[in-house]
C-alpha cells in the first residue's frame, strides 16, 4: 500500500485541522480561545486550498481566520468595558 505526496499532504492537513478544532473547543479563557479560532480558519482554508477549492478557501480566510474571530475580539472587549464601568459605579456608589 502505497501513498503518493498528495495523499500524505491531504491527511496531514486533516489531523491539524482536527488538532485545532479540538484545542478550540478545550480552551477556556476566551482571548485565547478566539486565537485558537482564527488559526482552525486558517488550517481549513489550507485545507480546501489542498483539496482545489481555491474560492472557498479565500472565502474561509476572509470569515473564519479574519472577521468571526475579529467581532469575538470586539464583543469580549465591550463585555469588559461594562464590567470596567459597572465596578466603577459600584465603586463610587460604596464611597457615598
């Protein structure tokens, strides 16, 4: 049983995939966990390059490695923002 490069890229190319999806999802801080997302976008846009899918591996550059982990990045700093705010109320609510 013989492999030709092709084979062999293919399958390594699916075992970082699933390495990076399955690190994702193992992940509890939340910052790294959206680094983690833009690289599993990154690994399947390889993935479909690969696998001769140029368009929709451009496609995933531009959604899975760029704009999803990039509204994640904005959504955790406003979340952070509000707490920021909220503990300073509190804060000056205490002193009163």
């Amino acid at each position: 049983m013989s492999f030709d490069v092709n084979t062999i890229l293919q399958l390594s190319v699916l075992a970082l995939v699933a390495v990076a999806g399955t690190l994702v999802v193992l992940t509890r801080d939340p910052f790294s966990q959206t680094i983690g997302l833009s690289f599993f976008g990154l690994m399947l846009a390889l993935m479909f390059f690969i696998l001769q899918a140029p368009d929709v591996a451009l496609s995933q550059i531009v959604v899975g490695a760029v704009a999803l982990p990039l509204m994640v990045l904005l959504a955790l700093a406003r979340i952070r923002r509000q707490e920021f705010r909220r503990e300073q109320k509190k804060g000056q609510e205490e002193k009163s």
